[in-house]
C-alpha cells in the first residue's frame, strides 16, 4: 500500500510539471497512435501496442504488448506525461487515471467522433492549432470523397469477422449502426442491411439469408483469414440464394486500415465506394 502511494505521488508529480507540452507520450490505442503521427508527435511517442502498426515508424517504438491488459510496471518505468487510451479500452484509462496519470481518450464511433479525438489530442499536446488546421484537411477530403444517399440505397452487410471452419458460414461477425462502418456506408450513398443499433452482432447462416443484402464487404485485418480472395468469394457464391452472390457484388478488403477508425478514413471511405459502386473484389 505504501509502495503504491509513493508511486502514485510520484505520478502526480510528473502531471504538474507536463501540463504543457508532453515530452513522453504512451499510446494504447492504434488509432490514437496514428492521430499522434499525423499531428506530428511522433517523436514524442515512447510506447504502443503490439497493433499498433502504421505509419512503419511505429513499430520502432517499445511494444508494451497487449492494449486491454497494460503491465503498470512497464507504464511506470517509461515515465509518460500523456497516456492515450480508446473508448475501448477505457477501463484501463480509469485504472491509470487513479494512479495520476494524465489521460486522453480517442472516441471513435464515426467520424465526427474521430475530428473531435484529434483535436482533444492536439488540444492536450499544446498543438492545438495543428490539429484544427489537420481536421479541417481532413474534414474537406472526406468531404469531396462522400456522395448523396441514393433514392434507392444498396443495402450493404460488412463482416468484420466469421469463423475458420470449411464453409466459415456458422457464425458471422457484422457491423451494425453502432459501430463506425455504418457512417462509412452513408458517406458512400448506401446504408446497413444490418438494420440494429447495436455496434457489433453474431449472426448465422440462416440469418444472412433472411437479410439478403444487395452487397457485401468483408473486412480481414492481418491477422485474419490467409485464405486467397478468389477462394474467401467462393465461399460466399456457394450460397445460391444470396443475392449479392447472385449479382457478383461481393468485395473483400484485406489490411489493418479498415480497422483503424483514425486519420485514414478517407482511405477507407475511398475502398467502401469502390467496393459498392464497382462490385469490384477489392483487395
């Protein structure tokens, strides 16, 4: 107990004297770490996650491994000033709050959500103007990139995950309006034929061809299924009654950027479009 108030007292200490600033930032959360790069404060970036990933440098930064469960003797032998955390996560932003350390939270649900992180980043680095002038850029080209919502919008299912089985049709992973894909979809004329409020769902077989959505887009982060994409399409075209299988409008997207609700949503925006408009098999 006596240990962990003099740690705690020694973090408070390192708040006060960091309230402008931060020399040292930690991040525990891929996107906060990319909105770090973006505003330009990559060089004051000491630790990450094992997802953090993009840009390349930070993977030169210390892996403090996994973003739900922190080492606090790791957190606290790096010292930070400001420690990102994501609404994800945010149990263990409280967990380090207590112990006095300096916390910004990166909300991510849409885009607005991600605009208004960068600016409490920028806001709580003493970048402030940095960041308005980086939201604004941000702001205009998602802007030229969204289109109006058609009169007779294309009912689009995104999978963001399904399990590993020969078929991997038992049991699928999609967004619905809750998570951050949906505002995708608007800003691409289209809307979720996952027509639920809550973020993410498990749905069956049965389920998806109950839904019958006009098109789908897979999503596969890295770590994903290794699968070609010609073989994870087949998978979808052996369901006869599945009218995006019948109309070929089925697209998976491969990389860790879709999953990524940060600076590099236009990038997404951009594939979301392509992948509805074209029918193309993105990859």
């Amino acid at each position: 107990m006596v240990k962990l108030l003099f740690l705690s007292a020694a973090c408070l200490s390192s708040f006060c004297a960091s309230a402008a600033v931060p020399e040292r930032i930690l991040s525990i959360t891929p996107a906060g770490t990319e909105i770090l790069y973006e505003l330009g404060l990559g060089g004051q970036v000491v630790g990450v996650t094992k997802y953090c990933n993009w840009p390349p440098e930070a993977l030169t930064k210390l892996n403090i491994g996994d973003m739900m469960h922190v080492n606090l003797e790791v957190v606290m032998r790096i010292g930070p000033d400001v420690v990102l955390v994501s609404n994800m996560n945010y149990q263990v932003g409280e967990q380090l709050k207590y112990l006095g350390y300096r916390t910004v939270t990166v909300n991510q649900d849409d885009f607005m959500e991600i605009c208004d992180s960068m600016l409490r980043v920028g806001r709580e680095c003493g970048i402030e103007e940095t960041a308005k002038n980086k939201v604004a850029e941000l702001k205009e080209s998602v802007r030229e990139k969204t289109v109006s919502l058609d009169e007779a919008p294309l009912r689009v299912l995104v999978v963001v995950g399904r399990d590993a089985s020969e078929d991997g049709m038992r049991k699928i992973y999609v967004a619905g309006r809750g998570a951050f894909y949906d505002d995708l979809l608007v800003r691409s004329g289209a809307v979720n034929a996952y027509d639920s409020d809550t973020a993410y769902a498990q749905i069956s077989r049965e389920g998806l061809i109950r839904m019958n959505p006009d098109v789908i887009i897979e999503l596969i982060g890295e770590h994903g299924m290794e699968a070609p994409t010609e073989d994870i399409i087949s998978q979808w075209e052996s369901l006869p009654d599945l009218r995006a299988a019948q109309n070929g409008s089925i697209s998976v997207i491969k990389g860790d950027f879709t999953l990524r609700a940060g600076p590099r949503y236009p990038q997404i925006l951009e594939a979301f479009k392509k992948a509805i408009r074209g029918g193309a098999h993105y990859q």
